[in-house]
C-alpha cells in the first residue's frame, strides 16, 4: 500500500514524498509491518496528531516513540531514523492482518496531512 | 520425559507454555483446547503430557540470591567494554518499561520473548544430559550438540532480530554491520537480557574469537545442584559464541535480513565454518569460563 501525502515543510522536504507500507524484514506470521519517514519530521507534532486521532501515547525510550490502539495494536517510530513499526494485536487472525496494518498506515498518513 | 501442560502454565508457574512459543497467535487456553482433541494413540508413550507432582522438586534447593552470589566472581573488563556497558545499560532501563501480556510473552525488540525462569531452561538441560549420560552413554555427543544449538538458535533470532528492531534502532542506531560493532552489541545484548557478564577477550576476524564468563545463569544452579562439573557444561554460552561469530562475519545487516529457518541453515552450513572449544569452566571450578571460536 503507497500513499502520496501533500507537500508540507513539516516532513522536512520540499515536494510530495511517497510512503510505502511493507512487511518488516523480521515479521512474525504478519504481525510487524513498517514505513519509512524522512528524519526531518517534525516527530514532536506527529505524536500530538496520532494521539489527537485517538492513539494512546505511551512511555517515550530511548527515541523511540510508541502508541497504543484499544485493540491493542502500536505503532512505533524512531525519530533519529525515520523508522516507523507497526504491531498488530496477535489476536487479530492471518488473513486480517494487513488490513489492520493498512489501518494503522492510513492513520498515520491522515496525521502527517495535518501537520 | 515430561512437559508441564498448558493449564499448568496458566494456574501454577503463570509463564508461557511452550506451545504458544510456536503459535505466537495464540493463548495458554488455546493450547488447552488443542491438547484436549489429541487422541490417546497419538500419543508417544515416551512423551506424555503430565504434571510433575510438586514433591518430587520439593527435596531440591531452590537457588536464592545467596546461592548466585557464591558462584559469580568479579566481572573482568573485556574489549570495548566502554560501550558494552553503555548498551547494557541502556538496555536494561529499557527492559524496565516492559511487560509482558496476558500470555507473559513480551512483544518487543521485533521480537516475542518470555521473561523465562532460568531454573526451568536449566532443569530441563541438564536434567536431560545427565539422564542421556547415566542411560545411553553413546547419545552424549548427540544431546550436547542439540544443547549447544539451542544456544546457536537463540543468538541467531533473538540476538538478530534486537539488532534489526526499531528499539535498538533508537537505543544504538541502525546496523552499521561492521563485525567488531556486532561483537560488541551481541555481548551488551547478552548482558542487557541477563545470560551473565560476558566479555571479549580476542576477536581476530574471520579466525579466532574468545568469550570469558565471570557469571551465566547455568553455574550457580549446576553447582547447588550437581556439584563441580567433571567437563566444561556451559552448552547454551558454546552455542551463542559461535553463533556471535556468524552473526558477526557472515550476516549483510545493513541489506536487513529476514532470520527465518532457512537463513539459518544456510548461514551454519555455508563457508566460512567454525568450531568452538569451552576451555575454562566455572562449573568445572575454573576461574571464569572461556570460549574459543576458531575458523575450520
């Protein structure tokens, strides 16, 4: 799944960027899927757009930010890399789990627009 | 042999059953569920699925702080030890902000681990060997080699799959895959998840590299329980050493791997190979346990 979120000075660059939503490389049976963000996102304002649309924040470790659904799927990010994780719930069965993920993305993506 | 059930694992000792380390989807109640539609005949006699009554364990010391302290000397400075404990140290104030779910499984580090109870991996181990030792003396080999595996294995995607981990990401940066980095990081890694204080003493790439041990989790309960070793016994730290070799000279980190079962059986099978050698034992009585890993 790729979406193309609008230019804005938030995301450190001057044009469009593109994100792309994959399997992480150390996926358990679709559980961890990940995008890529360019390190010059404004990491600070991105948590307040996650939490405003209803993700909890929880406790921030060594750079790495971490939020939880009500059904208990995260999204992690890595502010010095740009990494971003998402982590379904293991509750959620095979066949679903890349829409869960697509989910999560597409709340992701939502939140960068309003930056 | 005998396992603890899943309805075990759920009202007694409240840790993972060891099914659901496979069927990470699922829950200790699930594996009950499961258990209860195997049938009787598909059963091997040999591996019945039972409690251990509590009396049998009940003779056996149980091994307190005191017991470790006796059996752990003083930690030595190794190579980079600088940053080694920078890392560990960063790693256990993380672990302090983990928790485990309902299942006790800690999703973390891109990975799902089990906050173990070291008495259980090393009942199981030893218990085992010394059983094959006492009943089928020409198995011995055998049964140390599928230990010093489960060592390799767990070095292989525990160890692995921190370093690729969005957490390790943030404590260290990403993998740099310089094998003196992946060295240093596997014995913070060791460290940090509490196997012991592990340290490099020589690492020549691509020939030789030595582990020193001034404490693991084996010694104290093997001594308590068994006495002085006749033979160097450390199967899981044999087993991680190599493995720490391969990781090191072998694994393209920067091109992120996928650790699956194949990858691992490719990587151990292929060119370079290597051999480890324990040369010193704590639980033999040796100063510290030592760890040669030299090139085939």
């Amino acid at each position: 799944m790729t979406q193309t979120p609008t230019p804005t000075p938030a995301l450190g660059g001057s044009g469009r960027i593109s994100l792309t939503l994959t399997r992480e490389v150390t996926c358990i049976r679709s559980l961890a899927w990940r995008c890529d963000l360019p390190v010059a996102t404004r990491w600070t304002a991105l948590a307040g757009e996650l939490a405003a649309a209803g993700l909890t924040p929880r406790a921030t470790q060594a750079g790495v930010f971490r939020f939880g659904t009500a059904t208990g799927d995260e999204v992690l990010f890595v502010a010095t890399t740009g990494r971003v994780q998402f982590r379904v719930h293991y509750t959620v069965p095979h066949h679903e789990r890349k829409f869960a993920a697509e989910r999560l993305f597409q709340i992701l993506v939502y939140a960068l627009f309003r930056l | 042999m005998t396992h603890e059930t899943p309805a075990a694992s759920v009202n007694r000792v409240k840790i993972p059953n060891a099914c659901i380390t496979c069927h990470t989807d699922r829950t200790n109640a699930w594996a009950t569920d499961a258990l209860r539609g195997w049938s009787t005949s598909a059963r091997d006699a040999e591996c019945e699925f039972a409690l251990t009554p509590a009396t049998i364990h009940a003779a056996k010391p149980a091994i307190d702080e005191a017991i470790v302290r006796r059996h752990v000397v003083p930690a030595v400075r190794g190579l980079d030890e600088d940053r080694i404990v920078q890392i560990s140290n960063g790693l256990l104030e993380f672990m302090r902000g983990v928790a485990g779910d309902e299942r006790g499984l800690v999703a973390a580090f891109n990975v799902f681990v089990a906050a173990h109870l070291p008495g259980y991996y090393n009942e199981t181990v030893y218990e085992a060997v010394h059983r094959v030792e006492r009943t089928m003396a020409d198995s011995v080999p055998a049964i140390e080699a599928l230990m010093r595996e489960a060592g390799q294995v767990c070095v292989f995607s525990t160890f692995g799959n921190v370093l690729l981990s969005p957490e390790w990401e943030g404590l260290v940066g990403p993998p740099t895959g310089v094998p003196t980095d992946v060295m240093s990081f596997c014995t913070a890694i060791a460290r940090g998840l509490g196997f012991g204080h592990w340290l490099i003493a020589e690492y020549q790439p691509h020939k030789r590299l030595v582990i020193q041990c001034t404490s693991t989790y084996e010694v104290p309960f093997y001594r308590s329980r068994y006495g002085l070793a006749k033979k160097p016994r450390s199967y899981f730290v044999q087993g991680a050493a190599l493995a720490m070799m391969v990781l090191a000279e072998s694994v393209q980190w920067t091109e992120r791997p996928q650790l699956t079962n194949n990858y691992y059986v490719e990587l151990f099978r292929s060119q370079p190979r290597y051999r480890v050698e324990q040369t010193k034992c704590l639980m033999r009585g040796d100063a510290m346990s030592e760890l040669v890993v030299e090139a085939l």
